[in-house]
C-alpha cells in the first residue's frame, strides 16, 4: 500500500500545487476586482458631488447676477442725490416720469397730502383705445415702482364713445407715496 500510496501521492501532488496556485490566483483576481468596484463607487458619488456643487455654483451665480440687476435697477429708480430732493418734488418727479413713460389720455392729481409721516398723491390716468398689452404693461410699471412707491387703488375698463364712435376706456387710481423724512 505505501507504494499505491505514493504513486497516488505522486498524481495528485501537482493536482493540489495547481489547485492551490489557481485559489491563489482567484483570492488576488477577486481582491482587486471588489478594490476596482468600490473604488469606482467612490469616483462615481466623488463625481455626483462635482456635479451637483457645480449645479450650485450656477446658481450662486445666477443669484448674484440678479443681486446685482435688482441693486441697479433700484439705483436707477431712485435716481441720483434721492436724498436731497424734497417729498413734493420726489412725487412731482414721478408724476412727470409715469406721464413721460406711460403718455395716458389724460392725468388728473390732487392735492399733496401728509399724514403720519408719508407724503401722498393721488393720481387718475385715463386711456384711450390702447391694446391690452399695452394697458397690462403700464399697471406693471406702476407696481415695479420702489421710490417713490406707486399704488394702485382702481382700475376700470369700460366702452365709451368720442365723437360718435366706439371707444375702450381704461382707468387707472393709484397714489405714489414716499416718507417726510427724504426731506434734505
């Protein structure tokens, strides 16, 4: 038997150096293919990251370009030396620029009135046959107004005739308001 022994030892001897050899092989393969996968999870959430602070990044940029627009466009409204105009002028002003801007049909203001520290004009703009956009485009005008503010109180839209003939009449009540203490 020890010679059945040694020759089946002899057979499966290179049988095993070759089954060890090939676990071996498959342990490396297999540690370096699960290391490839989570390394490649890592470099995909690394890259998810990227994407989304850079999502932010445009929005950041986004938002200071509208800081930026909202803080010109307030510069512009309130216009240059704000502070040193009276209130009677600052709201004569406006009246003058919503007339220049808007040119309506008719304007009709009343007196300047103060109460409780604000300063107050009520105006009435007439239109005569304006198209709608147009009309909807001067009601956003009024409203986008920062100072001094511009109010809406009313508007009216209603058929009328001049000279014998149809005609759309549109009418606008606000008032444009600003502080006592813009005084000089």
């Amino acid at each position: 038997m020890n010679h059945t022994n040694s020759t089946y030892d002899a057979y499966i001897r290179p049988l095993k150096v070759r089954f060890w050899f090939a676990s071996a092989l498959f342990m490396v393969v297999a540690v370096v293919c699960v290391s490839l996968a989570r390394t490649r999870q890592r470099q995909e959430r690394t890259y998810a990251d990227l994407v989304r602070a850079g999502e932010g990044f445009d929005k950041l940029k986004k938002a200071n370009a509208n800081r930026v627009q909202a803080l010109t466009t307030l510069k512009a409204q309130r216009g240059n030396a704000t502070e040193k105009k009276s209130p009677e002028r600052l709201i004569y002003g406006k009246i003058d620029e919503i007339r220049e801007r808007l040119r309506p049909d008719d304007v009709i203001v009343a007196a300047i009135e103060k109460k409780g520290g604000e300063v107050s004009l009520a105006y009435t703009l007439k239109f005569k046959n304006q198209d709608y956009s147009t009309f909807l485009n001067a009601i956003s005008y009024l409203q986008e107004s920062a100072l001094p503010v511009t109010t809406i109180n009313d508007i009216t839209i209603s058929k009328g005739e001049d000279s014998g003939k149809s005609v759309v009449l549109f009418t606008i009540t606000g008032k444009v308001l600003t502080s006592e203490k813009s005084k000089p």
